[in-house]
C-alpha cells in the first residue's frame, strides 16, 4: 500500500514540476532586455552613468542615492554634495526654493545639464558650431575633452569660472549663503559610453573635489523613475527563479518526508474516554428508542441524588413524603405549587410509558428544581 502510494505521489508532482522549471525557463529567455532612462546611477546601459557610481562607492565612504523629494532634504546638516546629472524635468517653484534652502545651509549642488534654463536663474548662450576633442582650461591645467553641446553658460559677475574654451564658459560656482552650486553644461562627460573617452575622468574627479563634501549624494528624484522599486526588483531574474524552484523543491521534500503544517491534533484515544461520547451516544438511544420514561427515571434519581447531598433529604423516601422538606427548601416555588409539583411528578414517574411532551415537560421541571438545589 505504501510503494502505491508512493508511486502515485512521484506521478502527480513529476509533471508539475517539469511544467515549473518548462515555465520558469521560458521567463527567462523571453525576457526582454530592461530599458533604463538616461543618467540613472543604476543603469549600466551605455546611457547610464553606473560606472561612475560604482567607482565612487568603492573610492569614497559615504555615497548613496537620493530618489526623495527635495522637501526632505536635510537642511540642519551640513557638507554634502548633491549631483544632480541632466534632470528629465524642471523642477517646480517650490522644489527650486527647497533645492536653494539646502545649498544656503552649507551644501552643494553640482548640475550637470546641457541647457540648464529654468532652474537656479541660470542663462545660456548658443553657440552656431561644436568643439571636439578641442582644449579645455581649468585656470592654468589644460584637458582635452568630447564637448558635445553648442551651448555655453552665462555666468555672473561674482560666480567663479571653473571650466572654459574658446567658445566660452562650460562651467562655474556660484555662492548660495553657506553653500555653493556648480554647474557643467556636458553630462555626456559621465556616460558609460564616453567616461573612459579623453580626460573625462580626470574633469568629473576634479569638479567632485572642488565641491570638498563628506558625503554625495546621486539625485534619482530629477529622473522621474518610481522610486517604489519593490523587492524583487532588487534581484536579477536567474537569482529569483532559483529561489522559486529551490521552494518547490523544498516543499517536495518536506511532504516526501510526511511533515504536515498546522495545529497539533490530540489523538481521539487520547480523549474519547473522558469526553462525554458516551452521554451522547445514551441521549441519543433513549429519543431513537422513545424510552422517555427511561430517560426521566434516570433524571429524578440524579435529581434526588443531589437533594440528599445539598438538602439532607433522604434518597429513600417518596416524592410525596418529603413534600414538606421540599417546601422548607425551595423557596422559588410557593407551597401550592410545591405540593403539585410533587403529587404530579408522582403520578408521571409511575407510568410506564410516557410521551414526547411529557418528557419535555417534566425533564424542564426537574431541571428547575435541579438549579434550585444547586443554587444554595
């Protein structure tokens, strides 16, 4: 009987799980590759700027992304420097007023964007042609560089010029109260794709230190991504469709080994003896049966039982001849009702046979007369 079923058992899974790992595999190679929006620190398309994420955070201690709003910017701290690399939009009024409110406590916010109009009051100025791979100057330091935007900046009097060509200013700082913003008109600079190009590293490490911050921060917030990313988003796919067949395999084993989840079940033999199976199985004999009598016979010597033990009432004695102990003792019944009660009952115990509404009705009044015993 085991080895059948057990057979049956190796049957009934055996296609399911070949089904499984027949679905799972088809997840995985159909599953089209994942796009990712331009400038995403977690993107490593040639796009993204993964690279240089994944750089910082090994060279540096503190680097972490930021994908809140910018009211929740901590504005009671101090030192640290938030990138933000080619927004997707342009931050609203009131965004802009957080985003200066964090600066004017004593940080840093370094834009990197092509046409950077619209946020922080900053202007621009085309320019009719490109310059490749053409001579950038950092004060007196020279650095070659891919500068792919005909856009230049238009700083101000005071904002101090950090990066310049011949066609005019790529990049500047500006004083915000205690803080500062810096701002560079090639993003492109930052690409998987370009990073490694010219001396783009050497200009991205160099505009990080000039922001001197102890920690830095990527601002996911300005790439518009849902920043709900739930958790098994977290892990690649191969990693998750392991895991489910490692459950499944689990679980296999564990009903092959005859586990069960769940309450823990008593076994009736256990209990069948001290429960009230028996009383049970008599109630249900006397009404199969109708030995109604039977049954209240039974009910009057429990009855009368319990009087001798509570009342002192000698067991003996006739239902009639213990009328008037019985009128001393209970006091829910006027002495009328006592006497009728007991010549009544007499007469009913007397029958042989009783019917249904007898026996309900005189299983009631001993059942009164039971809680009064009881009571005192």
């Amino acid at each position: 009987m085991d080895r059948k079923k057990f057979r049956f058992k190796a049957w009934f899974w055996i296609p399911i799980l070949f089904l499984i790992f027949l679905a799972s595999s088809f997840i995985a190679i159909g599953q089209p590759p994942r796009e990712y929006p331009p400038y995403v620190s977690h993107s490593p398309s040639p796009t993204g700027i993964k690279a240089l994420y994944t750089y910082l955070e090994e060279e540096r201690d503190k680097v972490q992304r930021w994908e809140r709003p910018p009211d929740q910017l901590p504005v009671h701290e101090q030192n640290r420097a938030l990138l933000m690399i080619e927004p997707a939009f342009v931050p609203t009024g009131n965004e802009m007023v957080q985003y200066e409110a964090f600066m004017e406590a004593g940080n840093t916010i370094v834009l990197f964007s092509e046409n950077p109009a619209g946020m922080f009051g900053l202007r621009y100025d085309p320019s009719s042609r490109f310059l490749e791979d053409e001579p950038i100057y950092w004060g007196e330091e020279t650095y070659f560089a891919q500068q792919r935007s005909p856009l230049r900046l238009v700083p101000a009097d005071e904002d101090e010029i950090l990066l310049e060509d011949e066609l005019g200013v790529v990049a500047f700082k500006r004083e915000f109260g205690e803080g500062a913003l810096m701002v560079v008109n090639e993003p492109y600079w930052l690409m998987n794709q370009f990073i490694l190009d010219e001396d783009h590293i050497p200009l991205i490490l160099t505009l990080i230190e000039e922001a001197n911050a102890d920690e830095l921060w990527f601002d996911e917030y300005v790439h518009g991504e849902d920043n709900s990313t739930s958790m098994l988003a977290v892990y690649p796919l191969w990693f998750i469709i392991l895991m489910l067949q490692l459950g499944v395999f689990t679980l296999l084993w564990l009903l092959y080994q005859g586990k069960r989840f769940g309450p823990i079940l008593v076994e009736r033999e256990e209990t069948v003896r001290f429960s009230d199976e028996a009383l049970h199985a008599l109630s249900a004999w006397f009404i199969k049966g109708k030995h109604y009598s039977g049954a209240l016979q039974i009910q009057n010597d429990y009855v009368r039982t319990r009087m001798q033990e509570k009342w002192g009432i000698p067991l003996t004695k006739e239902w009639t001849d213990i009328a008037d102990n019985l009128m001393q003792k209970w006091d829910e019944k006027t002495e009328k009702e006592t006497r009728t009660f007991v010549y009544e009952l007499e007469g009913v115990l007397r029958k042989e046979t009783v019917s249904k509404q007898e026996y309900l009705l005189w299983a009631k009044k001993l059942n009164e007369l039971q809680k009064g015993v009881e009571k005192r």
